[in-house]
C-alpha cells in the first residue's frame, strides 16, 4: 500500500452522501456496520461502465464484451492480491456473504456432511452463518454445536477443545462479530480445527475492511465477504475457497456459464472458477469493487486501525458514564462497534430519537438472535464506526444520546 496520511476531510470529500441533512439536521452515519458508504470513485465506475462499457462478459467476440471481460476478470485479480489467495481461481463471485456461505453449505456441504457429523459454530455468528448450516444438517442428520461466549463477548477458549472432535467435520465463525465489533482468535481455532481434520470457513463479513486478512497465512478453507461493507456496491460478495476443495465440489447453481458444455445426454462443466458462476452476474458491481479496493489499497492499515482505535476509544469514554448504560461487548481486541442499551429504555424508542436528531445508527438484534437470548435482552443499539467517522460526529451522537434518554426517563 502507498502511504498517505489520514487526511480525513479528503476522505469525507469522496462520500457524497454524508453531506446532507436529514430530519434538518447534519447527518451522522453510525451503521457502517450494515453498509458502509460509497466514495465517488466506486460510484463513477458504476456509472461509466453502463455509460461506456455495458456488455455481457465471456460471451461475445466484440469490443465491448471484451473490455467488459477484461475489467471483470481483473477486479478478481485485484481480490486475490487484496486476500492474497494463491490463485484467481480460488475467488468465487457471489451476491454477497449470505449467497457464499449457502454456496459452501450446498457444495462442499451436501456432499460432505452424513449423519452424526458435527459443524461447530460460535453463539456470535450472523443468522447466514447459522441458518444455512441448520437446514444441511437437518437434511443430513448432522448436529450443531456452538462456541459460548464470555460476559465481556469473546469466545469461552477453554469450552473448545471439549467441543472439537474427529466428529467435527466443519468449523464456520466470523473473525469480526456484526454485533460485539469482537476480533475472534481464528489463527488459534483454524489450527486446532485442522489438527482433527475438520475445515474451516471464515465469515469476513466484518473485518475485510477494518484490518488485513492474508488467507493462506490464516490457512482457512473459505472465506467470504461483501462487497457493500468494504465501499463496494450492494449485491457484490466473494467466496474464497483453497483450489483443491472448490475443485472437488459440485456445481450448485446450474445456468449459462458454468457449463463445459451440454447436451439432453450429458452436460459437462466448467472449470474454476466459472463453475460458480451461473447466469449474468452483477458486472457493473464487480468491476465498480475493483475501484473500492483501489480505495482501501490508498492506506496504510496501520492508519485505518489507529483512526478506528481512537474512535472508539473516544465514543467508549464519552458514553460509559451514562447511568443505566450497558455496553455489549468490552474485548480489547475489537473494531468501531460500540453496542448497548439504558435500562429501562426499549433500543428502538433510543434509534427513534436519534434519527430525529440526524444520527443513523442500527437497533434490533442484528441478525444475531442467539447472542442476545446470552445477554437476556432482545437486542442492542448499535453504532459503528468507518474509515470517514469524525470525532465531532461522536460530540453529535453523544449530545443526542443524552438528549433522547433524557426525553424517554
Ligand atoms: N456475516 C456477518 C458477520 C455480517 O455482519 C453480515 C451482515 C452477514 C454475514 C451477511 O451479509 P450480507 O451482505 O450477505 O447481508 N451484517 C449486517 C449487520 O450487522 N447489519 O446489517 C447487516
């Protein structure tokens, strides 16, 4: 990565959408962990391409179908190099997280999970790392067991060498929790996962954006993302997978594209890593991802963790005093995520306010119903951070913050 400094005035000159009122006042955007922000140069790739460039790739001889092509293709190399995969055809277009773990669980999943197998979780998973695995091991008769967590939201360590076995025929946990900001220690639980066999699927979801992830350091056997939480555009996600193990999985989705060739007889397939990749994909979307990791590639990393560090320190210090507050999740190892809720106070009349107020932030359970059902709660409000939060943007959160509890006791 080239070094800039952190000048985040430019950065917040590239995200249009952050300069405007809402509800009449500035906004401040705080669920970046749901989305994040576009910056121009993502938006103007979509734009170009359809003004420029829209084409069907792969298929026709003609120019335009081979820039489309090209571009297209070369987002995927930009993706390895951005994990650094060893090949490009370990990187599995997808429409996003959820679309590459049901791709896993319906693969390598179907052909590889029998009765009595067992597929470990952790409580803090997103419901598309549980669900999916739920309904193969209906189908298959295999069980479910779960990492718990702490109080302080990290995984109980020593509950996991009582949870793995040769049994275990799968692994499946996020390395950053949508709802905690916990930075989990896969490292560890990838190599003891591998010491009986099992393998291991990596939800990158919220931490391909907040720190580097290099997956044949980690030796992981998928891993997966989206495109919109990384300033990318909706409806774009990866699935990474090591080649050996794509290679000896089953297509899923049967379609144009994947295919070697077909007849009523026999139809033979694809190679890596087309064999994924049914039908048109989202075409402007992956080669408008290419121009978001273009953006990331601008930093240092070590700047993105420290402005992340600093903001969330910031936001921490400033709301813990408040009576009745209660943060969810207080690891040392965690990203921008600060969740909680004020006793007595139900999170969504919390959100309502702040909305009012200008301030966007996430209420509910996050898609995490059995972490909550931990805590006793029904969910958390959530404000998350990004690479364009300021902490002036923090003075408004907590200034309304205190407003709405205010209004509510
Ligand atoms: N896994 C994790 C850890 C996530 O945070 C999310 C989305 C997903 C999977 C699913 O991603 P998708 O792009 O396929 O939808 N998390 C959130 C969130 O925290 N608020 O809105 C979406």
């Amino acid at each position: 990565m080239t070094n800039i400094s952190y000048d985040i005035e430019n950065i917040r000159k590239q995200f249009p959408v952050l300069h405007q009122q809402v509800n009449n006042r500035q906004l401040v955007y705080l669920d970046n962990a749901a989305t994040t922000q576009k910056p121009l140069s993502v938006i103007e790739a979509l734009d170009i391409f359809y003004k420029t460039t829209n084409a069907n790739i792969h298929r026709g001889a003609h120019y335009l179908a081979n820039k489309a092509t090209v571009q297209f293709e070369g987002t995927r190399e930009k993706i390895r190099s951005f994990i650094n995969a060893k090949e490009t055809a370990e990187i599995i277009f997808t429409s996003g997280t959820t679309d590459s773990i049901n791709l896993v669980a319906q693969t390598w999943g179907r052909k590889n999970i029998t009765t009595g197998d067992e597929i470990l979780l952790s409580m803090m998973e997103h419901h598309s790392n549980i669900v999916p695995w739920q309904m193969l091991a209906e189908e298959k008769g295999a069980v479910i067991k779960v990492i718990p967590v702490t109080e302080s939201g990290e995984w109980q360590i020593d509950a996991i060498d009582s949870l793995l076995n040769e049994r275990t025929k799968l692994v499946a946990v996020n390395h950053v929790s949508n709802s905690l900001g916990t930075i989990n220690p896969i490292k560890m639980l990838i190599d003891k996962a591998h010491s009986y066999g099992a393998k291991v699927l990596i939800d990158a979801a919220q931490s391909v954006s907040h720190f580097a992830t290099d997956v044949q350091e980690l030796d992981c056997d998928f891993m997966c993302f989206s495109g919109h939480k990384i300033y990318g555009p909706t409806g774009t996600g990866v699935l990474y997978g090591k080649y050996d193990l794509l290679e000896a999985m089953p297509p899923w989705r049967g379609g144009g594209e994947m295919i070697s060739s077909v007849s009523f007889e026999k139809t033979t397939y694809n190679s890596l890593p087309h064999k994924f990749e049914a039908g048109t994909p989202h075409i402007a979307g992956v080669i408008a991802l290419s121009s978001a990791i273009d953006f990331m590639n601008e930093f240092q990393w070590d700047d993105l963790i420290d402005h992340e560090k600093n903001i969330l320190a910031y936001a921490t210090s400033k709301i813990s005093h408040i009576e009745g507050l209660r943060i969810f999740g207080t690891s040392t190892e965690k990203t921008g995520v600060i969740s909680f809720d004020v006793e007595g106070i139900h999170p969504y009349d919390i959100g309502t306010l702040l909305d009012k107020q200008g301030i966007a932030v996430r209420t509910g359970h996050h898609c995490t119903e059995p972490l909550w059902s931990y805590y006793g709660v029904t969910g958390s409000v959530r404000a998350s951070f990004a690479i364009y939060t300021t902490t002036e943007e923090i003075d408004l959160f907590v200034d309304a913050l205190h407003k709405s509890i205010s209004m509510l006791r």
